[in-house]
C-alpha cells in the first residue's frame, strides 16, 4: 500500500489537535488560544512527537499574523491612522523604550554581559500581536479606549522592528563583512524604496487592478487576487528585512477607502483564523522543555522577573492614559508577554554571533512559556480580580434579566434615539432601550429613563431585548461598524423586524442600503435644512418663502442620492450624477429667479390703478 504523503498526515494531525484540544479548552473557561497552545504541546517534539519540523512550521504560519494585520488595516483610513499619529509613536515608544530600558538594566544588574543584555530587552520588550488582538476581537475591545491604546503600541512595536534588527549586526563581538557605511545606507535606501513603491501602488494600482479582475465575474479568482496581494507585499516587505505584517498592515490601511474592503474581509478572513490557529499551535510546539527542565529556576526567573518589569511599566503607562479602571488588567497583561517577532531578534542575533545559541534557546523558552502562562492569567483575572473591580468608578447598570416583549427595541440611546424614545413615549408606545455607554445609561437614568446596559451585535442580548415578537428595531447606534452588524444580525435572525436605521453619512447610507433597508435617515440632514431655512429669512425671505425653497431642496437631494444609489460603487459616476442634478437644479432655480424678477418689473411698471 503506497504511502500517505507527509503533508496530508501532518494537516490530519493539526486539524485533529485543534478539533479537540479547543472545544475542550472552551468549555473549561479557558478560551480558544489555550486550547490551540497545548494541541501544540502534545502533538510537538515534547508530547507525543508527532510532528518534527517545527520551525519551518512556525515560519508558515506566522503569516496567519500577517493576514490579521492586513484585516486590521482594512478597518483604518488613512485619515484615522494619521488621527493615531501621536498615540502610536508616542505611547507606543514610552512602552518599547521604557520596558526595554528598565529589561536591560536588570539583566546587567544580575551580572548579564551588556551586549546580551541589550539584545534580551529589545526582544523582550515587544509583545504578541497575534494573541492581543485575537483576545482583544473575542473581547469586543478594539473600539474601547483600551483597545485603541494597545492597537496604537503593538503598531509601533511592528515599526520598531526595523531599527531593532538593523542594531543587532552593529552589536555583534566579531566585525562584520558587509558593515561599511555604504552598505548601510543601501540597505536604508532599499527599505525606503520598498515602503514607498507600496504606498504609490498602492494609491495608482491595486483599486484599478481589483476592478479589473472582479470584472471577470470568478470568485475564486478575486479571492486568489486578494491573497496574492498579501503574499506578494510580505514577501517584499522580508526582502529588505522588514516586518511582514507591518507591510500586511500598509496595504490594508492603503484599500481601507476602497469599494472592494467588504469583499477582502469576507474573503481572507477563513484563512486568517486557520492560519492563526496554525501559528498558536506551532507556538506550543516550539516550547522546549529540554531547556525548560535543565534550568526550571533560571527560567522561571526570567519568565516572572520580565512579565513583573513589562506589567509595572505597561500599568503606569494605562494610569498615565486615563484608561479606565477596570480595562487596566487586561491591558496590561495582553501586552506584558513576549511577542513572536521575538523569535526573529533573537535568531537574527544569533546568526550576527551576538548571542549564543545556548541563550537564544533560554530566550526563546522564555517567550513562549510567557505566551502559554498569559492566556492562563487572563482567565484568572477574569475569575478572580475584575469581578471585584466591576463596580468601582462605574455606576450601577441594571441588565436584561427578564425577556422583554415591548413592541420597538431602541439599539443606542445618544441624541439620536433619545428623541425616538421621547416622542415614542409621548404616544404611550413602549419601547425596550439598549446601550452600552456606561455614563450615557447614568445620564439618562438620573432624566428617568430606563436604559439596559448591553452590546446590541449580541444575539442572546437582542432575543432577551424581544427582538422574537418586537416589530420594530430602530438602529441608532454612533459606531458604524456596529451599526451594520447589528442590521446584519437582525436581518439573519430576525427577518420579520422592520429596521429603521441612522445613517452618519454617505457611506453608511449606501451600506445600509445594500442591505435591503429602506428606512435610512441621515442624521444631520433635517437640522442642516432647518438652519438653512434660518439662513435664507434673515437674508430677506419671507418664513414661507424659505420653507418652500428647503422642501424644495429636500426633494431634489432624495431624489439625487436614489439616483446615485446604483453607482455608489464606481465613484466616477457617482460625482457625475451628482455634478449633473447640482446643475439641472441651479438652473432651474436660475430660471425661476429671473422669471419672478421678470414679473416683478412687470408689476412695477403698471400705471396706478391699472387692472383695478
């Protein structure tokens, strides 16, 4: 019988690994990464030895990272990552230069040479993309101030690569070949070529060559395209020895304003979680417990003395932040662990003959093991510490306890849906209100309103709020992103509810209306024509004069976003459409002005009396 080949057993052996080790590990409260970590554990050369080649496995599937990175940067605009300029690089050095220096006094106060020193703080310093972003996704963090915070430091760690492996060589006991100023420069004009060709392609080619192919009507096609858009910048990106998800990240920020995010997300996310499952289990696989048991003392040292040092930083930078009280733990202990770009600095430090394999082994032991235990604290300051945590600072908020059968669900009580409830109210119609703003929920308590605190993209949440038998959902939530998954919620699950949704603006209305909503208000836009009206009265217009001119211009402006509607997708037709209706009704309004003015002279060069 001929022989299954290799890569068949291995994916039968990972697939198997995670299809029980997770669930097991889910059911215990101890979350999908744990249960990813130790299928890894058992399956590697430390448990059962079923797989040998872990490094090479490590290696592939690190780019489940860059594909998360990639997926992050499609939900930034340029626009806002600029807003995050100064929490990126200027949290975000206070966290890499505070831990590192604080890592390398230590090490050289317990008799480290310097050099050694340097190398282990830089690497210890920097912390795992991969498991803080996935818990902070689980977690529904990313939007919270938290979130932010820790997305903005784990950004700048990325950029911070660059320089980090650029000083290993110079660092190095033995003088290095290749080290003339010339070839650094080179090496620095390389990087700088590189960065900037993608940014440029970014902006002059890759929307007209997704059009392009998503012109060809294939799927599969387009998700090929998606994925080698991916490859193709990481591969770039290690060419000139930079970070593959930091390149990832660029490409995804330079496609956030494109027609075609929605379909890259959709596409390349399956791969994504495959491949970060792949790279937790790998993770666990390059655990070495041959070092681990040699020195178990020195190792744990090393393990608590950098977690203890990274958390005492990382605290009082939350406290410098105002980050709320009760997100400071998790914050702290997500970005306290090692990272795997410390694999890289440490191997790359090892072949520039900086470090000895011997320490790189004790380094990279010591990472890993911080990766296994975090998850693990984190269960344990989920059980133990926040429960004690959750009322200080924070008002009571009173929770869905009992399903609720009003016959509207409001999804956001700010200024938008407070005014529904009121008038709602004012008719004697009840209505079920959910919000998640602690403080906003106190301040409408304090008016008398009663507010349940809850995420609306919940579906246990919107089955207690009634959504099974309300007839109305009224999504007026600020957030986009939130917005379009409660409506997206709602419409799988609750097909029978009549969605009445806010836009904030253009995009939001065309995205609503993609999804079959057709009662789509934009928020601004009434108030914009009321005090448009104020405008045109105090410039003379009579009250009547200046309503009629605003319904007027409500009509045509209704009537120009119907007719943009079906182009919103090719932006070129959708400006001229609205250069065209901007113009037919200046002209038409043009008209009417010199017909009155016509009729006016008219009237006034009447003779007295004339027609009485």
């Amino acid at each position: 019988m001929e022989h299954a080949p290799s890569w068949l057993i291995n994916s039968l052996i990972y697939l198997s690994a995670a299809v029980i080790a997770v669930p097991v590990s889910r059911a215990l409260g101890l979350g999908s990464i744990i249960g990813y970590l130790a299928a890894g554990i058992a399956i590697g050369p430390w448990g059962l030895g079923l797989v040998k080649n872990v490094q090479d496995i490590l290696h592939f599937a690190e780019f489940g990272v860059v594909l998360m990175l990639f997926l992050v940067g499609l939900e930034l605009e340029p626009r806002r990552l600029w807003n995050l300029r100064r929490p990126i690089f200027g949290w975000g050095s206070a966290q890499v230069l505070g831990c590192a220096a604080l890592l390398g006094a230590a090490a050289m106060m317990a008799g480290v040479p310097w050099r050694i020193a340097v190398v282990a703080a830089l690497g210890l310093a920097l912390s795992s993309t991969a498991i803080a972003l996935q818990v902070m996704g689980e977690r529904n963090m990313l939007p919270t101030s938290s979130g932010q915070a820790g997305f903005s430091i784990l950004l700048f760690q990325d950029v911070a690569a660059i320089p980090i492996l650029a000083l290993l060589p110079l660092l190095a006991t033995a003088p290095q070949a290749n080290g003339a100023p010339a070839s650094v420069w080179f090496e620095a004009g390389r990087i700088v070529v590189v960065v900037g060709g993608i940014i440029l392609g970014g902006r002059l080619l890759l929307r007209p060559l997704l059009r392009w192919i998503a012109k060809s009507n294939t799927p599969e096609i387009f998700t090929a395209a998606a994925l080698l858009l991916v490859v193709a910048i990481a591969a770039l990106m290690q060419l000139v020895g930079l970070s593959m998800a930091l390149g990832a990240f660029l490409a995804g920020v330079l496609l956030a304003e494109s027609e075609y995010r929605r379909e890259l997300e959709t596409d390349i996310e399956p791969f994504k979680g495959l491949l970060l499952g792949l790279f937790f289990i790998a993770v666990g696989m390059s655990i070495d417990f041959g070092v681990l048991a040699k020195s178990p003392g020195l190792m744990a040292l090393i393990v608590i003395g950098f977690l203890a040092i990274k958390a005492a930083v990382i605290y009082g930078l939350a406290r410098a932040m105002d980050l709320p009280l009760q997100e400071r733990p998790v914050f702290t202990l997500l970005l306290a662990q090692g990272g795997e770009f410390a694999f890289v600095v440490f191997q790359t430090a090892t072949g520039a003959q900086v470090i000895s394999p011997s320490v790189s082994s004790l380094l990279i032991g010591a990472v890993a093991v911080s990766m296994l235990v975090s998850p693990l604290l984190l269960v344990a300051v989920d059980k133990l510490l926040l429960p004690r945590w959750a009322n200080c600072n924070t008002p009571q908020l009173q929770e869905i306890s009992e399903q609720q059968d009003k016959p509207v669900i409001i999804a956001g009580f700010g200024r938008y849906g407070q005014i529904i409830g009121r008038m709602l109210a004012m008719q004697g119609i009840g209505a079920t209100v959910l919000d998640h703003d602690a403080d906003m929920i106190e301040a409408a308590r304090s008016f008398g309103y009663k507010v349940f605190y809850g995420d609306a993209t919940r579906l246990d949440l919107l089955r207690t709020a009634g959504a099974s038998t309300a007839k109305i959902l009224v999504v007026a939530v600020d957030d986009t992103r939130q917005s379009l998954a409660i409506v997206d919620l709602a419409r799988e699950h609750f097909p029978h509810l009549e969605l009445v949704a806010r836009a904030r603006d253009v995009t939001h209305w065309n995205e609503l209306r993609d999804r079959g909503i057709l009662r789509v208000e934009r928020e601004v836009f009434e108030a914009s024509l009321r005090s448009g009206r104020t405008v045109l009265e105090v410039l003379g217009f009579t009250p009547h004069e200046a309503r009629n001119q605003a319904m007027r211009f409500r009509r045509h402006n209704i009537d120009l976003f119907e007719q943009m509607y079906p182009h919103h997708l090719d932006r070129a037709k959708v400006i001229a459409v609205a250069k065209q209706g901007r113009r037919q009704l200046e002209e038409q309004m043009a008209q009417e002005r010199a017909e009155n003015e016509r009729r006016r002279a008219e009237t006034q060069a009447r003779p007295p009396g004339w027609g009485d």
